[in-house]
C-alpha cells in the first residue's frame, strides 16, 4: 500500500461497513411461489406431418404419473395447448412425479 499514490484512502481512515438485517415478510421471500411451466414446440413436427399435438397432448395425460400412479394428475398438473405448443403447468413439484 503505497501512501503517495492515495493519500486520502488510507486503510485507517476507512469506516468499517455495516451490514443490514433482512427485515421478515418483505422482499422475494413474501411472494406466492408460482410453479413450474414446461413449454413444449411442437411445430416443426406437427408441419412435417411427424406428430398431431392433440394425441400427444393425450399421451401425456395418460403417461404422467404423480405419486407413482399414471394419469393422476389431480390440482399439481395442468396440460393444455396453444396452436402447436403444449404446456405443462406444475404448482409445485412434488417428490414422485415422473414426466416421460
């Protein structure tokens, strides 16, 4: 630490900073908790002729299994499709959900 380069910003001059306790129920901690959105393009494949999204929109509700059973997908999961985009809509995650 050279004192003629800067001789304002000596170590013993500085004050020592304070940090700020997080104050409880405020900031990104208060927010509801979305869940989890799964977007799946289906439009090359859909214009090649490859795949009809409505029968995969059905194969997916028949093959998600939450809590080990498939086609329960209860409140948790939501499927529904847009043109030739098919979304998976969680609310949240649980322990034993199985996308195929």
């Amino acid at each position: 630490w050279r004192q003629d380069l800067c001789p304002r910003a000596s170590p013993s001059a500085m004050a020592p900073v304070q940090k700020k306790a997080p104050v409880k129920g405020k900031g990104p901690a208060s927010k509801k908790k979305q869940g989890h959105k799964f977007v799946i393009d289906c439009t090359t494949a859909e214009t090649d002729s490859i795949l009809d999204t409505s029968q995969f929109e059905k194969y997916l509700k028949e093959k998600i299994k939450v809590d080990g059973k498939a086609g329960n997908l209860g409140d948790t999961v939501a499927i529904s499709r847009d043109k030739s985009k098919i979304v998976v809509t969680v609310s949240a995650l649980p322990r034993k959900m199985w996308l195929p």
